[in-house]
C-alpha cells in the first residue's frame, strides 16, 4: 500500500447539470476542488482521473434497459422516459447525461480498485455518493448509484465484508436495496426520519432480506436534529455495528445536507459536526479496515457556504493533513467565490462550534427524548438479530 490518499478528479464531473434552476448546482464541484488546491491538498495526495463506468461495470447494479435508456435520453432529452425517472422535475434529462454519469461512477469504482488492490490507503470522490439511483431507475438527482457499483466491484474483486455508513439527509434508499439480501454488505444510514422527507423509507424495521438479516440498519433522526444528538446518535449505533462486522473495506457518504443551512431538509447540524463524523470514520477505517476507506460526497445545496468546506475537510483529513477548524479560507477562494456566484465566502472552515459537544450512549437514556427514542430504535431493531446487547 503507497500510504497515500487519491482524489478522484475529471473536471468533466461538473457536466452533471440538471439546468440553471435545478438545486444540484456543478458550482458546489468546481469550488470544492478550488478549495482542495487553495489549501495545497492537491500535493499531498495522488490526483486520479479514473475511466467512465462501462456497461458491464454498470449492470453490475444496473438493470440494462435502463442503462439503453439513459443512453437514448442524453441523446435526445425530449425522449426521456419518465418510466425510469427520467425527464423528471428532480432528474430532467440533459445532453450527454449518460457519459457523466458513468464518469463520476468510474471515479467511485476507481476508487474501490485503488483501495482494495493497496495502490492508495484512501480514496475520495466528493462528486459521487449519488445513492438513490436504484437499479431500473433514476431518483433523487442520481442518475447511476456510483456508491453501490463501487461495492459491487469490491465484492466481484473478492472483498466478503464491505461496510456502507451513509450520513446523508436523506435514507441512502438505492444502496439498501441494491445489497438488501446480500449479507456481504452492512449498509446504515443515519437521515431525516421519513415521515418528514424523501423519500420516505428508512424506517428502522427496515433490516434486510430474510437471508441477510441485520445487514441493513436505518437511524431515523427528528426534524431539528443538531449537532450534540446528531453525534449521540452516530456514536451510539456506528462503532458497535463496525467493530462486529469488521469489514475489509469501510465506504463512506458525507451528504453535506445535514446542515443547518441546508435549503432542502430540517437538521440543524453544523460543519463542525460533520467533520467530527468524518474524523470518526476515518478512525474507523483504521480499527476495523486495515485502513481501507472510500469517502463520497452525496447531497448538499448550500453550495457556497457548506458545501466546499465540508468536502475540503474531508479531503483533508483523507490526505492526513487535517485543515485545523479555525483555519482562515485563503483570499483567493473567496474572490474565486464571489466572482462566480455574486455571493460572499465564509471567512474560516468553521461555522464556530468546535469542539462540538456530545454524550455517548453509555451516559444514560432519556425515554421523554426523541432522539433517544431514534437511537433505541434502531438498536432494537438490529442489533439482537446480530448477536448485540440493544
């Protein structure tokens, strides 16, 4: 293994254009990876740009009229069938939609083959993590589930435990159902419960097939969820689920919605928050993976604000060369900022809540708060079908 970090990077990726008034704007790309450069993470990893998924890559997880319809709509986007989810309000169809998108696939498998082989320690590709594509149809701004074909090629390479931690707003739907009976996979999610957002599964009774029990664990967070029962609720149900099932690779999606800020769900997480949980999975990796870790992006639309310093963080903390919270944003980011968007940088990767507080588990349970009750739900649900204490 060379000990060093790759960043999967194409500029091509910021072609994944749903159109101007669409919330999954390419700018949140382009800024991460200016920010990644401005910190000089760019020369403390190897920078990769893998090959688009091909076809048999893709009906890994794909289904292949999907894939040959997603091929017609990039052609002709009035042809784009909304059988599939295509040409919908949340994935209208776009020239060249179907070249894109097994490019920003290619960049997660890439990522599994570096990881799993030992030509890189870590491997990060912010602009995947699109979790939702199932496989006959586009959802949820995913067009290909980059997540799960990188798992499935981990798994044809020969990996027998591959751990899927998704803390996205949203229930990474697409990757539980792609792995639902395999029990080969342990995908959690920690999101927004699912009676108040999409797409409204998640649910903890939700815990794979009969033949992969257990395998499937949904942390189902109330609206207003912050940064101390956010932690709670990670540290409470992650590490036991990890250190049980002691993957041979730890794949990761950091979905920067959860943020206070987010327009499009109801966490009050911060920043700091979500690069506490990025530390805590890169520790993980390192305990139970032998190091092995493949970090996504996901969600996120505050794409000025949160969106590059999260995914930064991240990159950084990939590299081994963590950004410090209180760090000042180099001058030459913000002018880049405002220049493109006519909106003002943040000053600092911060949002000023670090350290963030939180307890643990072992501190006691509240039964009158709800996130208590989340968290004991979830534990309730999964952790006596694999031999846990809940």
């Amino acid at each position: 293994m060379s000990g060093r970090a790759q960043l999967m990077w194409d500029e091509a990726v910021t072609g994944y254009d749903f159109g101007p008034d669409h919330p999954m704007d390419p700018v949140r790309l382009s800024l991460t990876r200016r920010l990644v450069d401005a910190f000089g993470l760019d020369r403390e990893m190897d920078v990769v740009a893998a090959k688009a998924a091909g076809d048999s890559t893709l009906r890994l997880v794909h289904r292949e009229d999907y894939v040959e319809a997603v091929k017609t709509a990039s052609v002709d986007p009035r042809a784009a069938d909304g059988a599939y989810g295509l040409g919908t309000m949340d994935d209208p169809a776009f020239a060249r939609m179907h070249e894109v998108s097994a490019l920003i696939a290619g960049q997660s498998v890439g990522a599994a083959e570096a990881v799993w082989r030992g030509e890189a320690v870590h491997a990060v590709n912010f602009a995947g993590g699109l979790h939702h594509a199932m496989p006959g149809g586009a959802s949820g701004f995913c067009i290909y589930n980059d997540a799960s074909l990188a798992i499935a090629r981990l798994l044809e390479l020969g990996a027998e435990r591959v751990a899927y931690v998704d803390v996205d707003v949203h229930h990474g739907d697409g990757v539980q159902a792609a792995f639902w009976e395999d029990p080969r996979v342990l995908t959690v999610s920690l999101h927004e419960h699912p009676r108040t957002l999409f797409p409204q599964t998640g649910w903890p009774e939700e815990t794979g097939a009969e033949s992969a029990e257990g395998s499937a664990v949904n942390v189902a967070l109330p609206a207003g969820t912050g940064d101390a029962g956010w932690l709670r609720a990670f540290h409470s149900v992650v590490p036991e689920l990890i250190a049980d099932f002691r993957p041979q690779v730890l794949v990761t999606q950091h979905g920067a919605d959860t943020h206070f800020e987010d327009p499009l769900a109801h966490l009050a997480v911060s920043l700091d928050a979500q690069r506490a949980v990025q530390v805590a999975c890169h520790e993980l990796a390192h305990e139970y993976a032998e190091g092995r870790w493949v970090a996504l992006g996901g969600g996120g639309y505050a794409v000025v604000d949160v969106v590059p310093r999260s995914w930064t963080h991240l990159v950084a903390i990939a590299a081994g060369r963590e950004i410090a919270p209180e760090s000042v944003i180099p001058e030459s980011w913000r002018q880049e900022v405002f220049a493109r968007t006519r909106q003002l940088a943040p000053a600092r990767m911060t949002d000023g809540r670090w350290p963030v507080e939180w307890k643990g588990w072992e501190s006691g349970y509240d039964p009158a708060d709800r996130l208590d009750q989340a968290v004991l739900a979830a534990r309730r649900a999964v952790f006596p079908l694999r031999g846990l204490l809940a």
